[in-house]
C-alpha cells in the first residue's frame, strides 16, 4: 500500500467570522431595503423636494451596490498555513526566477534597489536553482555599475548569512533597528559582523557617490544584457555557502516611437530572457523597494505549488505587502490594514486573491495559457506541447510550430524552453555569447509585434495595474491562488509617508482598475461569463467599481449641507419610527468596520484614522481616478505611468511620525476636498442659527448630526488649512 504524500499546509475556514458577518448582511440589507422603499415611496408621493431626494436617493443606491459586491469579502474567508519542512530535498524542488523591476535611479534609490537584490540572492533556495534578475527600465549606467558593486558585497554577505542562519537577509536592515538577530554571545560572530559591516558601508558609499554623478535615464537606447555572475562557472571547488544564484542585469530596448508597455512590457521581456537563460518553471516578482524579510519565503511558496491536489489548477501565491516604516499611528492606512488582514483572506475563500503587483509566486505555465484540465480553452500550442516532445514538435509538427511563432515570437529557444518548463533537469552548460545575443533579440522592442504578447500570452497591456488586471484574467480563464499570510513578514517595503504620494499612488489604482470596470473585460459582463465563481466575480467588481463611491460622497457632502442650511429636510423625524432605521444603518456601519478592525489586531484609534482617511481619499484620489479615465476616453489624456516616489525626505517624515498630515505638493487634490470642507462649515454654521431660531429640531436633527460628523472627520483638513493661512 503506497504512502500518503506528507501534508504541505492547512488551509481554515474561519467559521465564526463567517456566521457573524453572514447574520449582519442579512440584518444589514434587510434595513437598507426598508430605506431604500422609505425614499422611493416619498419620490412617488411627490410630497418632498425631486431634485435634492433625488439626488440623495441615487447616492443611496450607489452606496447599496458597492456595500453588497463588498459583503462577497466576508462570505468565506480562511486562514492558511504551510508545513516547509515537509518538502522534498533540496535536489527535487523546482527552480525559481526572482524579477525584481526599477525605472528611475532617483525616485527608486539604488542602494535601496541593490538591498532588494542582495535580499533575493540570499534567500534560503539552493543558489543553481535561484536566479535573479534585474530589470532596469531607466537604462541607467548607475544602476549596472551598482548590481556588480552589489555582486561584489554578496560574495561576503550570502555565505555570512547562510553560515549564521541570518533571517533578516537584507543587509540595511541587518545593520538597521530593524535588525533582528545579533548573536552577543559568539566572538566568531562579532568579528566576521564587524568585518561584513565594513564592507557594507564600503559599498553603500560607492554606489551613492556614482548615482550623484550618473543618475540620467536614458530614454532612447538599445537593449543591453550582462551576466553578471554565471552559476555554472568556477563551480568546481566551491563549498555549498559560498556558492551564489545566478544574476543578470537587462535593460529592453526603448525608442520613442515604440509603445513602452511600461511595468507589464518589462515583465514580459524578462519572461522571455529568463525563458531562454535559466527556464525555471516559477518566478517571484518583488518592487524594486521590497525586500525579502524571511529568507525561508520561496519554500513557504511551494508548499502549495507542489501540492498536486491544488498544483493542476493553482497560478500564484501571494504574499501581503508589509511596510517597515509605518508609523503606530498610521494616519495614511499605508498598511492597508483592511486589504490584507481582511479582504485578501475572504477572497482567498472564494477562488483566489488579486495579485498584489509584487511578493507572490507565480507559475509560468499560467501566463502561457489555461489550467491543463480544461482544454477547450487551452491554446493550440499548449495542447500540442502535453502530446509532442520538442523534437516531434519541431520536426513532425511544423503547422503547430508556425501557430507557436505566431502567438509568442519567432524565436524557436524561447520556445523550446516553454516545451521544457517543467523539465527538473538542472542547466548544464554556461551562458555563451549565442544565449545572450538571443535574449537582446526577445528583449527588442519589434519582438512583440504581431503576437499575442500583452493579449493571450504574459502580462496584459489593457491596464496599467498588469497584474492585478491579470490575475483577473488569470482567474476568469480557471486558474486558482492562494493568499498566505505569515507570522514574519516575508516581504517588506518602503510606504509612503506624505498624503500627495499616497493620493498619486491611489489615483493610478483607480484609473486603472476603473478602466477595466467599464471595458468589455468588465466582471458585470466579461467575468459573470467567465469560469470565475460567482462571488469571487464580485470582489473583483469591488476592486473596479469602488472608486465611484466619491459620486455618492459629493454628493452626500453637498446636499444634506445645503438642505440644512435652506431648512428642507432630508431625515425622517426624531420621533417617527423611520428615523429608528436610518439610525440603525448608520450604526451598524459603524460596527461593522469596527468589529473588522478588532478581529484583525487594531483597536479605537485604527479605527477612527481609517474612517477619516478613507473619506479623503475617496472625495479626492478615487474622484480624479474616475475623471482619469473619461478624460482618457475623450482622447483629452494618454495612458500615464506615475512612478512612486520612494526617496525619503526627512522634514515629511518627522511630521509622519508625530501624526500630522502633509499636504504639500497635493493641491490639485485638495480642491473637492478644500471645497466641501469650507462648504460643510459654512452650511453648519448658518444651519445651526437657522436651528435655533426656527426650533424646527425633530426634522433637521438628521442632516445636523450628519453635517457635524463630517466636520469632525475633516479636522486635519482644517487644521492645515488654517496652519497653511497662519504661515
């Protein structure tokens, strides 16, 4: 009798949650039904205001639609666990491509860069089944000068890691606070720390003093690609510590009149480069600004990649992105408590969570084509590969040969090594002048044309968030993933700290994920036909169309103000029963996001900084997202990557740390905001003496208290605005 295969992880269904939030939602709909007929039965009537119930009663049934595609988070989430130790020997497990992608030296400091790199060449992998691989879509000499400054350092620093067992992998953070681990005890320790540390500085020196010189992106520039360590040569005699994954630096070709494709053109070129250089069957993908945190990640990964119970069928596993300088105040929600504490795991439960953009595991095979078990949507190509060996394919099969250059290029080793993706044989021979002249060729920027690159194969160029769009894809097509959330972070990044790179950065989100929300790929279409479950197809639908809750939030921040100040009411009375059921939405609202934020680790204060950065991002970052796109569809704007600034300046992050908001640089974003603020206090103001004077307080209590609420939600607005007037 065979034995069972060892168990690789856990995955459980949290029961009580479910029932918990499975009760509201019934509750919780049940009053916005009787709402929702409070107002339409008054609109009939005609014995109210048409213009502002009106208004009112569509914000009313915006709010409704994105509550009830949200309630698909709280439906089954689950919690996983994964059992590394359980995994094969280190000669079985799969090789693994690591893309860590950058664009500009001076937004993405590349020392910063570097210690992502020197964190992936340590990971805890046997280094012939590693590869890293940087992407620099800048083109800058600073960054090739600092990845072989960057070698040099790991030649010392890997081994230094593997010899002690170091978890905190990433030598800035090793020799920072954050660092983790220092063996006092151990004289041996102390003195090779001393010696690395040195090094370190050494280094760190070198590379900040060239990007002072070099720092220039080169926007017209041929594709360029250097090895810069080879994992085949001077193998012999080398003790397994010492012995380093193979690293190799690519810039792709760019021309102004060739379509960028910017981060998804950058990932497809070094699917293609990796395909005909080290061909692992998995990849990592990190920002260049994340860095590996727990060495042990990889492994963590493929205890669900090897699980042939879900392997068939699973496409990535992703990892939550974690931040170490975020403040405990958080005043920014950097952390996106509420993202991956929460809406991550109840999306793992239905199907799979989104793809992040960065720290997760993907297998190749994914982006190639569907899950093997469902072939009727399986390209050619794919089927032909599970039937043929490359040979056959090659020499018996010349039609199915002629679909594959037509779908992925017309470079037969790439398309060999997607025949050989899952081929455990290690590679033997080292890198020849041959290899790399064809990775400048797939990495050219005339390549892709004519193929099914950015459309079936790779990453999507239909949206500029190309993972998340494609891991949508990926899901529609039958893949599944998997969410893990662990103890350690694995991964760990630099937030932003100020409200303008938050906003810029939410802005893009939305423009994004809104575009695709009204395109043919949207979940209200596109996605209900789809293999996608029922209600993961909603979360993906919260993903896209939440951004338009800023219409029902003008909304709401214009009328009710204004209807107070004119004396018309909006609210039922105090004493009708009606007002019983507004009260109870509001309340259970409330404690809806309240009880969210206890079961995740939060407490009061978490609370009230989410529900006041929530409001301004939604009036500000999610309204210009959605102008975004129509003016796109106008043909007024162009599709427009903002990179994120992750240089740190030190004036923001002293504010940062004492919890105030910076709102320099961000007034653009502040006029909606700035205008409803000064509009509520005004409408307040006068509201209240027409209160006082009329007595009419049963009917108008409702918009008061509602007005006010506002107010106190928009307190940091208006201290800035009134510290920015003192100035």
């Amino acid at each position: 009798m065979a034995m069972a295969a060892p168990c690789l992880h856990t995955c459980t269904v949290q029961q009580k949650r479910a029932t918990l939030s499975r009760i509201h939602i019934l509750l919780h709909f049940s009053a916005i039904l009787g709402l929702l007929y409070y107002r339409i039965k008054h609109l009939f009537q005609g014995d109210v205001s048409i213009i502002s119930w009106g208004l009112i009663t569509i914000a009313e049934f915006i709010f409704t639609f994105i509550w009830l595609v949200t309630q698909s988070f709280r439906w089954r989430p689950v919690a996983r666990s994964v059992m590394p130790e359980n995994l094969p020997a280190d000669t079985e497990l799969p090789d693994v491509d690591v893309f860590i992608c950058t664009a500009d030296p001076i937004k993405e400091p590349v020392v910063e860069v570097m210690n992502t790199v020197l964190s992936a060449m340590s990971l805890d992998y046997p280094p012939e089944k590693l590869a890293v691989y940087l992407s620099d879509d800048g083109g800058a000499a600073v960054t090739l000068y600092a990845i072989k400054e960057a070698y040099g350092f790991a030649r010392v620093w890997v081994p230094f890691c593997r010899k002690y067992g170091i978890k905190t992998i990433c030598p800035d953070a090793f020799f920072s606070s954050f660092g983790d681990e220092h063996l006092m005890g151990r004289n041996e320790f102390k003195n090779e720390e001393a010696n690395i540390k040195t090094a370190y500085e050494v280094f760190k020196k070198n590379v900040e003093k060239a990007s002072s010189v070099e720092g220039s992106v080169r926007m017209d520039r041929p594709p360029y690609i250097e090895v810069i360590h080879d994992t085949m040569k001077n193998e012999r005699g080398e003790d397994k510590q010492s012995k380093l994954p193979l690293l190799v630096y690519m810039s792709r070709e760019r021309r102004p009149s060739c379509p960028h494709r910017f981060k998804a053109g950058a990932l497809n070129a070094l699917l293609r480069v990796s395909g005909v250089m080290s061909n692992a069957p998995y990849m990592l993908v990190l920002d260049c600004d994340m860095y590996c945190n727990d060495p042990s990640s990889a492994k963590q990964a493929m205890c669900f990649h090897l699980d042939h119970n879900i392997s068939t069928t699973l496409s990535y596993v992703q990892f939550p992105q974690t931040f170490y300088n975020v403040s405990k105040n958080d005043i920014y929600d950097a952390q996106s408590r509420s993202a991956y504490k929460n809406k991550y795991q109840g999306m793992d439960g239905v199907g799979g969570t989104v793809c992040a953009g960065t720290c997760y595991y993907l297998k190749k095979e994914a982006l190639y084509g569907s899950p093997i078990n469902q072939d009727n949507m399986t390209p050619l190509f794919l089927k032909a590969q599970s039937e043929y060996k490359w040979e056959s394919l090659l020499y018996q099969s010349e039609e199915s040969l002629q679909e594959a250059e037509e779908k992925f290029g017309a470079s037969r080793k790439f398309i060999k090594s997607i025949n050989s993706l899952n081929d455990q044989t290690n590679r033997k021979e080292i890198l020849c002048d041959e290899m790399i002249d064809e990775a400048k060729t797939i990495a050219s920027c005339t390549f892709e044309e004519n193929t099914s690159w950015g459309k079936e194969i790779g990453y999507s160029y239909n949206s500029l968030l190309e993972s998340s769009y494609t891991g949508y894809l990926l899901h529609s097509r039958g893949w599944k993933s998997v969410y893990l959330y662990p103890k350690r972070p694995c991964f760990l990044g630099c937030s932003t700290i100020d409200m303008k790179d938050a906003l810029v950065q939410l802005m893009k989100w939305a423009s994004g994920l809104v575009q695709v929300g009204l395109s043919k790929y949207s979940p209200l279409t596109y996605g209900v036909m789809s293999r996608m479950p029922l209600v993961q197809n909603m979360c993906y639908g919260y993903f896209m169309f939440s951004h338009f809750l800023s219409i029902p939030c003008f909304l709401y921040g214009i009328v009710p103000p204004l209807c107070f100040l004119s004396g018309t009411p909006l609210f039922p009375k105090v004493t009708s029963p009606w007002f019983a059921l507004f009260t109870t939405i509001f309340l259970s609202s409330l404690a809806e996001h309240l009880y969210e934020v206890f079961s995740s680790g939060g407490n009061l204060r978490t609370w009230w900084n989410e529900q006041r950065i929530w409001i301004i991002k939604t009036v500000t970052a999610c309204l210009f997202g959605c102008l975004d796109v129509l003016m796109k569809w106008l043909g007024v704007a162009k599709a427009n990557f903002r990179l994120t600034n992750k240089a740190i300046d030190e004036e923001k992050l002293r504010k940062y740390e004492k919890g105030k908001f910076d709102f320099q640089g961000a007034k653009l974003f502040m006029v909606p905001l700035t205008f409803l603020v000064v509009f509520n206090v005004v409408c307040f103001i006068f509201g209240m003496k027409r209160l006082v004077l009329e007595r009419n307080f049963e009917e108008m209590f409702g918009q008061g208290f509602l007005s006010f609420y506002v107010l106190v939600l928009s307190y940091p607005i208006l201290e800035g605005l009134v510290s920015k007037k003192a100035k």
